[in-house]
C-alpha cells in the first residue's frame, strides 16, 4: 500500500467514526465506552505481525508477545465487561411480564 | 494478486464493515448488546484474516506459534477473568486499565519495530518511506505512551490510591507539563532525523507527560478524561496500523478515536464542562473554594428514619434520585427492596436519572439494572423534572450536585447552567447523606437549607436498612 492510499484509509476512517454516534442516549455511554476501548484493542494485529516477521530473533517475539497479551487483555476484557453491562438492560422486558 | 491476498482483503473488508456496525449498534439500546458481540466476532475475524494471509504466504514458523499462543492466552485469560469478578461500581477504573493496557500494546509494537526493523517490510527504503515510518513509529509511541500512564493516574485516582496531589493544582503544573511536551516533541523530531537513541527519551516524557496531564484532574473529571485516554488509543492504534502497514489497523483505529472524541464531547455537554477546562482547569473544588458558592447553612432541618418512612408511607407519589454516594455504599440492592415494599402499598415510584449520576454517564442505569429495578421506572432528567411538583416525596440518596437549585437560580455560581433535576418543586425532599460535607464541585447546595427539606443523617446502605425496619413495623409492603 502506498502511503498516499493509506492516508485515505484514516481520512475516510475518521470520517466513519464521527458520524457513527449521532445522538447516544446517556445510559449507553460507559458500555459504548468500553466497546469502542475494546476495538481499540486492534493492535493485536500488530502485534501478531510482529510475532510473525520477528525471524527468530528472540527479543523481538518477547515484545510482540508482550504486546499481545497487552491488547487480548483489552479486547477481551474490554467485550466481556461491555456484555456484562449490557445484559442487564435486556434482562428487563422478561422480568416484566 | 494472488489467492491469500484476495481472502485477506475481503476479510479485511468485511471486519471494517462489522466494526463500523457495531458501533453504530452501541449506540442504541436495543441492539447494543448484540452489536457488542457483533463487533467482538469482527475482531476475531480479523484475526483468523491475518494469520491466514501469513500461513498462505510467508508461512508461521513453530517459534512464532509458541510466542502467539503464550501472549493470547495470558491476555485473554487475565482479562477474561477481571471482566467477570470486577464489581459494577468499578466499572470506570476497570476501562481505564483495560484503555491503558491497549496504549501499551502500541507503544510495544512500535519500540519493538523501531529497535529491531522488521526485515520484509523495510527492504529498500527510499528517503521518503522511512521519513513516514519514522513518523509513524514516534507518533505511536508518543501516544501510546501517554494513554498508558494517563488510563493508569486515572484508575489509581478512581481506585482511591492517589489522591490529587496540592502542587498539581497550582500553576506549577502548567509549567512542569509544558517542559514534558518540548521535551517529547525534541526527542520526536530528535528520532525522525535517524538519532534512534532518543527513543528512550521519547518513551520517558511522554509517559511523564500523561501523568502531569492526569494527575490534575479531579474525580468528577474522570469519565471525561477516560473516554478522551479511549480515544487517544484509537489512535495509537491508528499509527501502529502506518508502522506495520495495516490498513484494517488504520481504519479501525480512526473510528475509535474519533468515536471517542464525539463521545468525550458528549459527556462534557452534559456535565456543562467544557474540554478546555476539564484537561487545563484542574479539580473544579480548587477553582471554587475562594469564589462564591462557599457559605453556611442557616437552616437545616435534620429528622430520623422513622419521620422518613412515616411520610413514605403516606406518600401516593416517591421519587428516587440516586447519586454517587449510593454507588460507593453499594446500596442498590437495599434500595430496591425499600421501593419493592413501597410498591406493593400502591405507591408510584420512580427512579430520576441525571445524566451523570453515579461515577460516570450511564452508570447509575448500569448499577440499578444490576438490582433489578424495572427499566419503565428509570426516568430521564428532562422526563421527570415536570414530575417533581406532583410528587409527595422525594429520596436524595448520595446525590448532591445534580440537585443543587443554584445551577438555576445564582447566576454567580460555577454550576450555573449546569441541567439539574428540579427535586425542591417536590413537597418533601429528604436527603439521606453522611454529613454536610460537600459534592464534588466543593459548592454549598442551597436545597439543603429550603424548608422542605429534610437531611437523614447516616450512611446510605444502614439508612436504607432502617427504613426498611420501620416500614416493616408500619405494615407497608405486607400483604
């Protein structure tokens, strides 16, 4: 990819993001918090290509492992917590009734 | 283009498109739990994308493999874990550490990336090629580096483990940060210029710098800082998608950040806080202290739980305004069980939401969901503030800010303008607190001295115990 295209990408990404949340009703703040802090766990795929291009050298693969276990600690923490919350708002309808 | 190519890019596609939706899902109340996992699955999508393209291509080697597995499944396991044992009322702390830890993974790719070039990917570099991946490589640790020590002050100062220190809230604090931001901004063009060994003090300053910027802050602050720190890893991640050339990296990471910034901007509308002053202003009870707001009471009215629950129980009309304190008593559950009697005698009750209630927008909704409290009976600020002069009495649990009528009245007052809920319309107004000491903002509440008004002295949880005791001697809620 070249750099030119690149930049597009974070422009056009960028721009996805701010019209994503228009109008967040204040319950769904901290669970839209935490979600998006959970994708921000993306950088597990850096991490990863770290692993894989580190060519045996062992610093490199303690790094990138390092880093792994960094972002699959927020990725997976980061949905889970957000599923806890979020259950409890659609446990309600069925206590209802 | 080649088959792994291909597979990876419209898996790539794909993954980008899920994400986008399920932010998009957050949003709303009704999808958002399966927009959660929507997004969960897109990631994990992504993942099985890229190990792939690297099996079909380049192939993994076993060492590689090892290394792989040890990081997901200490990552995975100890975040599994956190998120399943940490109670609802650390939520806000508990983002930060995760927020952090994705700030450190940048910073980590990137250091590792800069020490040690990745042979493939930086074979013949042209000038202008390695000026972007020096770029790149800086700004990811730049950022990196500030989310992580600022998502970790943050929690520590959630958590209670550090307070805020005095010379942080003098103008000292300006000048301490500003020579952290040269010095990063030196190491940074220091590093792009090829002297790699600045990038040692790039990691220093800047990791100094999210310290200086966080430590000011004030807990009120807090969510505001944290959902910022949340954006500043999406980007983080963005500049670490530039370093290994990640366009899914890239795409990602500017949809969080700039999500996160709408989101910041969000929350600080609703807590009449602007961003300017919530990152530079410091606590807002250091601002206040020697301007107005400070004063006596002259009129409090204290009374006992058993004048609470006498006029509870003769009341057709209650409505419940839970706050922080209710929170930290973690009383939620007793709460309920006073409103449960309350209920069963005919009597309407209703939860009043404030926007920011609790330690963070949307976290009260979280901790009464979590005692079950029926989600008809949570009411929006501007829902039920038309309510107040038809209600008989109304609870006050460990709120304090959020009710303060001189957010109306005293144009002279720092919480003026700030939407508060209009509980002294109401005909009682009981306010079970600990003591008189003050809210966040360190500003008098002039409810407390109006005439209907009544303090219940005590902490939240034994007072909520207690009505319960008396209102079991009355008979309510027995059938």
């Amino acid at each position: 990819m070249s750099f030119i295209s690149l930049l597009w990408v974070l422009l056009l990404g960028s721009l996805l993001g701010l019209e994503l949340i228009g109008k967040v009703p204040p319950t769904l703040h901290t669970p839209l918090m935490s979600g998006a802090n959970a994708i921000s766990g993306i950088t597990m795929l850096a991490a990863l290509t770290l692993i894989v291009k580190a060519e045996g050298n062992l610093a490199l693969l303690i790094i990138g492992s390092v880093s792994l276990g960094f972002a699959l600690f927020n990725v997976v923490g980061g949905f889970f917590v957000t599923d806890r919350m979020l259950a409890m708002f659609s446990r309600k309808p069925s206590n209802k009734k | 283009m080649n088959l792994p190519v291909i597979i990876k890019f419209v898996i790539d596609l794909l993954a980008v498109l899920l994400l986008a939706l399920g932010i998009k899902g957050l949003s709303k109340v009704k999808s958002a739990r399966d927009a959660n996992r929507l997004a969960a699955f897109a990631m994990s999508l992504s993942v099985v994308g890229l190990l792939s393209y690297y099996l079909g291509t380049s192939g993994i080697t076993i060492q590689s493999w090892i290394w792989i597995i040890i990081g997901s499944i200490i990552g995975s396991l100890f975040g599994a874990i956190l998120a399943k044992k940490v109670p609802m009322t650390s939520m806000p702390e508990t983002v930060a550490l995760f927020n952090g830890c994705g700030g450190m993974s940048s910073l980590l790719v990137a250091l590792g990336v800069a020490i040690f070039p990745i042979s493939s990917s930086l074979e013949n570099l042209d000038f202008f090629k390695s000026l972007i991946n020096e770029v790149s490589i800086s700004v990811s640790i730049f950022v990196g580096a500030i989310t992580f020590t600022g998502s970790i002050v943050a929690m520590a100062k959630l958590q209670g483990w550090l307070s805020t220190p005095g010379w942080t809230q003098s103008k000292v604090r300006h000048f301490v940060n500003i020579v952290f931001a040269v010095a990063s901004l030196i190491a940074f063009f220091d590093l792009i210029n090829g002297n790699s060994s600045s990038i040692w003090l790039l990691v220093i300053v800047s990791s100094l710098l999210g310290i200086g910027v966080t430590l000011p802050i004030g807990g009120a602050d807090m969510p505001v800082v944290i959902s910022l720190l949340n954006s500043y890893s999406g980007i983080a991640a963005a500049a670490a998608g530039f370093v290994v050339d990640s366009q899914l990296l890239i795409v990602a990471g500017a949809m969080v950040g700039a999500a996160g910034l709408i989101l910041t901007q969000v929350m600080c509308k609703g807590m009449n806080r602007s961003l300017v002053s919530v990152l530079f202003g410091g606590s807002l009870s250091a601002q206040t202290t020697t301007s107005s707001g400070s004063g006596e009471y002259t009129n409090i009215t204290s009374c006992s739980v058993e004048e609470c629950a006498l006029t509870l129980e003769a009341a057709n009309k209650v409505i419940i305004v839970p706050g922080y304190g209710l929170a930290v008593a973690q009383a939620q559950h007793t709460l309920r069980e006073v409103t449960k009697k309350l209920e069963q005698n005919g009597i309407e009750v209703v939860y009043a939401i404030h926007p920011v209630a609790g330690r963070m927008p949307g976290h009260m909704n979280v901790l009464l969901a979590e005692a079950d409290v029926p989600y008809e009976q949570l009411k929006e600020m501007d829902v039920v503030n038309p309510d107040f002069p038809a209600t008989d009495v109304v609870l006050v649990l460990g709120a304090n800010d959020v009710v303060n009528p001189q957010a109306k009245n005293d144009s002279s007052s720092p919480l003026y303008g700030m939407p508060v809920l209009d509980v002294q319309e109401a005909r009682t107004v009981f306010v079970i607190k600990r003591g008189m000491s003050a809210g966040y903002s360190g500003i008098k509440n002039d409810l407390f001295d109006l005439p209907n008004t009544s303090m219940v002295f005590g902490d939240a949880k034994k007072v909520l115990n207690d009505l319960i005791g008396e209102l079991k001697d009355l008979g309510v809620g027995e059938k």
